[in-house]
C-alpha cells in the first residue's frame, strides 16, 4: 500500500494507517475524547490518529501521534543531522507538506528536534518516544513563559526574544537571551548587597569608635559590649577587621579581670582569644595567630596565678609556647622577648605548686632569654622588670636547694631592676624592694652571716615606709619578714656571744 497523507478537520495530521511504534508528535487543540497516555509511552492503541498524553484530553491542548513508518523517521533525522545544505532544504520542505497551518508547532522547531535527536545516542525504536517528550516539553514550557511576566521591561523584552526564539527551535539563541536577561537582575542583586556591606561596615565603624569612647572612661562593661556588636555587625567578609574588634573585646574583658579581680571576665577574654583564633589561621596570617595565642597565654596565666590548680597555667604555657613558633627572635625581637618573658613567669608560677625544680629551671632559661633582646639600653623599664621577674624565678628556686648560690644570683637581679626603678614607681620599687629583703633574709639564715640579715632589715623597713595598712596583705608580709630577720639578727649575735 501506498503511503498517503490525509488531513481531518478537527484532529489535523495523519499518516497513513500503517501500524508502527515510530511517531511524529504535533500539538493541537481537540474537543473530542480519544484514547489517552502519558507522552512518550509506546502503549498506544490506535489505528487512526492517536493522542499521547496522560488523561482526558477533552477541551485540552495534546500531543497527537500518528502512526509512521520507521524508515521514515530514521530519515528525517537523517536529513536533520546532515551537513548538507540540500538535505536541510529536503528536510524542511518535507516537513511542510507533513505539518499543517494550524500547528502550534512550527516547522523550524519540528526540525530542529529531529536534529536534537541526531545529535543524541537515540536507538531507532525510541527515536519516536524522544521525539514526543521533547515536543510536549517544548509546549508546555513555552506557553508557561508566555502567560508570566516580569516588572522589569529591558528583562521583559529579551525574554520575548529567548521566546521567539525557542519557537523555531533556536535553543542557542534563547538561552543567550536569558544569560544576557539574568545578568540585569544579578547586577542589581551585587550592586544592592554592596551597598548593604557599605551600609554595615559604616555602623560597625561608629560603633567601634562608640566602644573606644566607653574604654578611655573605664567602662569596660560597655564598652566590651559595644566592641562585639561592632564585630557582629561587620560584613561576612570582612573577617580581618572582625578578628581585630574580637580582640579589642577580649583586651577589654582581661582588663576589666585585672583591674577588678572579676575572674568572670577574664573567663570571657579567654573566649573570645579562642573566638578570634578561628578567625586567623595560623596558615594564612601567621603573625595574628601568633599574637592571639601571646594574648591568649597572657588571659590564662592571669587567671591561673588567681586559681589553685595548674590547669589554668599549663594550657598558658601552650599558649606561648605555640606563639615563639611564629614570633622569632629574628622577624621580631622585641616582641619574641616580651611572650619569653611572660613564658618565663607561668613557668616560674607554676613550679612553686609543682614538687620538683623542673619548672623553674625553664622560667630561669626563658628570663634571661629574654633579657638578651630587652636590654637596658634600649627598654628600660622592661629590662628591669625582667630583672625583677628573672631574681623571683631565682629565689623561689633556692627554696628548694639548701645553697645560697640561687639567692646570691635573685639579690644581683633584685639590685639591677632597683638601678632603674625608683621610687618614683613606688608600687613596683616597694615590690623590688621586699623581695630583695626576703632574699637577703634567707641568706642570713642559711649562716653566711649579720651582714645579710642588717641589709635586709634595712631594705624591708624602706619597702614598709612606702606600704600602708591600704594594702594590708603586702603590709603584713613585709612586716613579717622584717620580724624574722630582727630574729635572726638577735639569734646570731646570742650565739656569736656564747661563742
């Protein structure tokens, strides 16, 4: 049988009633019920024109199916996928004779499924099943494209235009379209959200500012308060300057701890150390690193001195520790002699609640290590802290030796600090100054003789005249040790007369 085209009135495109499982899907308006599918299935049961949806297709928009023999199909792709000029021109005048005038399809999107399914590793037998989903998918989106509509007219019109285009099958053209209509929403997007990041920094700048106004009147509560907000308030991005306001919030609780004793707070600057540490990778800024955790070691030792334990100590000692691996000696030499020196005094603190001298040891390495950087010519003043700091690591070592030769070395670092330390400090000169008194006290008593004990008589009765009863824990120390070394002064000569 030959194969012959006819066209019905209300159902639009058949082929011949050739049986096979190979179709051509064309989109029409039909009023009458038919036997129905989802598109693509090949379960059609037809031998007239057929529809390929699921459901009633009443009064609906469907895919009709007509039967087409396989050869045929293979060919259309065929020509489709042809480089040929000519079998472009075949392709296309075929499909105008086979689609008729009232097709929602048109004949240039038709073709260019069959080229789609050329270009895809489609078997034979399902070249028809493809064919199907692609046309419906087709008409359904484009008529969803059409009945929505956007606020923006230069979007509007290239959607339109991706619209046109898809309707001839130039899938490369509308999506070109909707690139070039999406970048207008998207820069608008980016240029808002910079605006809100400006709009955010500005505040998180005033409110910092508004934080460093509440630290210069010692309101530290405030302003820690205000410090966080600023961080809080910064963009993402900006994690730099987020870790400095974290720092600045955490300085101001660890002072707030020191200066009030409030051991709440300075559990808060630990916090926040640790906070800011996330925000400084040692792998990316190795110096911020390494000063939080120099900061961070400083909280904790503080705390530490005030507590019983030495967990508070050890995990301070880490800290500082961990900063030396980045704050050398040679990149920065100021610096790595301050985190020694703060090293050196954990240490020192933390051996004396330690049985052994291990401890103590390493505070003596780590004070005179940093005393080769901190000289006296260049910082004073910390050079005879250091002193100070190095003579109390010193003497609290020899409280657990039986020598004197610790206390001889304490008295001599005692003594340097006392050159640049006067009176003019009297809170640090009256602390040099006792715990010089004790050291010579304890070389009297260990027998080398008055001498040590007068010195230390006199040196104490100059720290007592500048403590008051204000400060009644040093008051009562030094008056103690005064009392011993009297003690021993009388005891010495008793013994020296009975000789």
């Amino acid at each position: 049988m030959k194969q012959r085209l006819c066209f019905s009135a209300p159902l639009g495109l058949c082929f011949s009633r050739l049986l096979s499982p190979f179709s051509i899907a064309v989109t029409l308006m039909v009023s009458q019920p038919a036997s129905a599918q989802l598109v693509g299935s090949r379960s059609v049961q037809a031998t007239t024109c057929a529809s390929a949806v699921g459901g009633d297709v009443r009064d609906t928009t469907i895919t009709v199916v007509c039967g087409m023999p396989s050869e045929q199909v293979v060919a259309l792709v065929g020509l489709a996928a042809s480089p040929q000029a000519g079998d472009r021109a075949e392709l296309m005048a075929r499909l105008s004779a086979l689609v008729p005038a009232s097709s929602q399809l048109r004949v240039e999107a038709i073709a260019k499924f069959f080229q789609l399914l050329g270009e895809l590793p489609v078997e034979e037998d399902r070249l028809a099943d493809r064919f199907a989903q692609i046309a419906e998918e087709h008409r359904r989106f484009a008529g969803e494209v059409k009945s929505l509509r956007v606020s923006d007219p230069e979007v509007q019109a290239l959607r339109q235009e991706a619209v046109a285009a898809l309707e001839i099958g130039d899938h490369a053209t509308a999506s070109a379209r909707y690139e070039q209509a999406r970048a207008i929403p998207r820069t608008k997007r980016e240029t808002l959200a910079r605006i809100l990041d400006d709009q955010k920094r500005e505040e998180a700048t005033l409110v910092f500012e508004q934080a460093r106004v509440e630290l210069a009147r010692l309101a530290y509560e405030q302003a820690a308060t205000l410090f966080a907000e600023a961080a809080r308030l910064l963009p993402a991005g900006d994690i730099r300057t987020r870790w400095e306001y974290l720092i600045w919030e955490a300085s101001t609780q660890q002072t707030m701890g020191d200066e009030r004793g409030n051991n709440a707070a300075l559990m808060n600057a630990i916090d926040r150390y640790r906070a800011a540490l996330l925000l400084a990778p040692r792998m990316e800024r190795p110096l911020d690193w390494a000063e939080t955790q120099q900061a961070l070691g400083a909280a904790l030792s503080r705390l530490g001195k005030r507590e019983s334990g030495t967990e508070r100590l050890e995990a301070a000692i880490t800290a500082y520790r961990a900063a030396l691996e980045e704050i050398t000696r040679t990149r920065s030499p100021d610096q790595w002699a301050t985190v020694q020196h703060d090293l050196g005094v954990a240490l020192r603190i933390l051996g004396e609640r330690e049985n052994g001298t291990a401890r103590l040891e390493e505070a003596v390495v780590a004070l005179r290590a940093a005393l080769e950087e901190l000289t006296r010519e260049r910082a004073p003043h910390d050079w005879a802290m250091s002193q100070m700091s190095l003579g109390n690591a010193l003497a609290t070592l020899g409280l657990f030796e039986s020598g004197t030769e610790r206390f001889e070395d304490a008295v001599k670092a005692y003594r340097s600090a006392l050159a640049e330390v006067t009176r003019e400090h009297p809170r640090e000169w009256t602390m040099i100054q006792s715990n010089l008194g004790y050291s010579l006290l304890i070389l009297g008593l260990r027998g080398t003789g008055t001498e040590r004990l007068e010195e230390a008589i006199a040196v104490l009765r100059a720290a007592l005249a500048e403590t008051t009863r204000e400060r009644p824990l040093d008051w009562a120390e030094i008056q103690c040790n005064l009392g011993a070394a009297l003690g021993g002064t009388e005891g010495t000569r008793e013994r020296d007369g009975a000789a």
